[in-house]
C-alpha cells in the first residue's frame, strides 16, 4: 500500500494506482473480484493473511488505504484490529460521517483516500495514532501519496516530482501510461523505485488501478509476483 496516484481525466472521471509493497514472507493477496457488504457489490484484492484489503471500489465509493500517518511512527506490539479492515468497515455501513467519527483507537497509524465517484469528492483522513485529520482536496488536481513507514521526505518529494514532471510531459495520460509509469519509474535505486525490491524481503508484489468512466468502472490488477498476470473487471 506504498505508492498511490489519483489523476482526474477530461470526462470528470478519474485513475486510481496503487501499488503495493509487502515483506514476502506474507502470503500474496487474491486477486480482486465481487464480495457483497452493506446491501451493495464491492470489489476488491483480499489480503490472505489478515482478510481485509488496502483498495475496493464501488459504484459509488472508491477507498485505498497507505500504511503511515504523515511522519514515520515506532509501532506497538500489538493492534485491537488490522487497518485492512477499516475499508471494510466502512462499506459494510456507507455513512462518511460515520467513517469520520469512528474511534480507530487500536489500530496503527493510517492514511486513507475516499472517493465519492458520482459526487465526483476526494478526501484524505490521516490517522496518526492518536487523531484523525480529514481534508476536502481538489478534485481535478493529481496527487501522489508514498508510505511514510517505508519511504523517507527526500525519496517521498523525489518521487513527486517525478510523478508531476510527467504529467506535464502527458498531460491526459491513460490507463495504460499511468500502469507504465508505476512500472518503469527509477528513483535511483532498486529500494525506492516504484517497482521495488529490498534486502529484508519488501518487494512490490502488485498493481492496482481503478478507472472511473462515463459507464461505469475498469479494474485492473498485475500479480507482480505471478509474472505480471492481468486481472480485468469492468463494473
């Protein structure tokens, strides 16, 4: 849940990308398909291990979920609850203001992006642990969130500039150039790189997009570590 890109397009819509780093010694998310909660179809990758997700849309919500606040914490030992069910908790109610209100004592520290997709609203909630921030941001801006838990100021700010360097040069890229540039952008280094690989194990194990059309939803999901295999639901 490290990398995360939000660029709006000329038909009022907008393309989601995340990609997703994890130790390996975690057992690989399923792939995305259609689960049930709150009285509507939701879509989204399962982690294995603990049974949430860190991305799912609806037709009318869109969430994805980056470990960290704003600043790199020291964890706890242990948690009430892991932060891949806080999506999930939010779908199985659908009330934003509840979701604003919710006591996420217990669970680390978090940032997560909600989409309103039919009242075309972008937010970010950052929970620090012991606060939650909530910000209305632009909705025809792009933005581009790194996981502080695993990316330092210097990489965050290089990466961004990066991102809004080739949005300059692309200035209404596509999915399939905004599946490229979470691809084959290099910071530098193989343990910054968008596609990323470190010494304890932390590799980018996927990519998620989710392309908000004129008729409805693409989702689209590379298994990195299954040779790229493409997953596609259109909703």
């Amino acid at each position: 849940m490290c990398v995360l890109t939000f660029v709006p397009t000329a038909s009022n819509g907008f393309i989601l990308t995340n990609n997703r780093d994890e130790n390996s010694s975690r057992p690989k998310a399923l792939a995305p398909k259609k689960y049930h909660a709150g009285g509507s179809s939701i879509y989204y990758p399962k982690d294995a291990k603990a049974e949430g997700t860190w991305i799912a849309t609806s037709q009318k919500y869109t969430l994805c979920l980056l470990n960290g606040a704003f600043e790199k914490h020291v964890p706890k030992e242990s948690y009430f609850k892991s932060r891949g069910h806080v999506i999930l908790d939010f779908f199985n109610h659908q009330n934003f203001e509840l979701l604003c209100n919710n006591n996420f004592d217990g669970i680390e520290n978090f940032t997560l992006i909600f989409i309103e997709n039919e009242a075309k609203n972008i937010f970010q909630l950052v929970w620090n642990g012991l606060k939650l921030d909530v910000q209305n941001l632009i909705w025809n801006e792009a933005q581009i969130w790194s996981s502080c838990t695993l990316y330092n100021q210097a990489i965050r700010q290089k990466r961004a500039e990066l991102f809004y360097q080739y949005l300059s040069n692309n200035p209404n890229p596509d999915y399939t150039q905004l599946i490229d540039f979470h691809r084959f952008t290099d910071i530098g280094s193989i343990e910054n790189n968008l596609i990323m690989k470190r010494n304890d194990g932390t590799i980018t194990q996927c990519i998620s997009q989710i392309e908000n059309l004129d008729n409805g939803i693409r989702f689209t999901y590379y298994d990195l570590l299954d040779s790229h295999k493409k997953s596609l639901i259109i909703i």
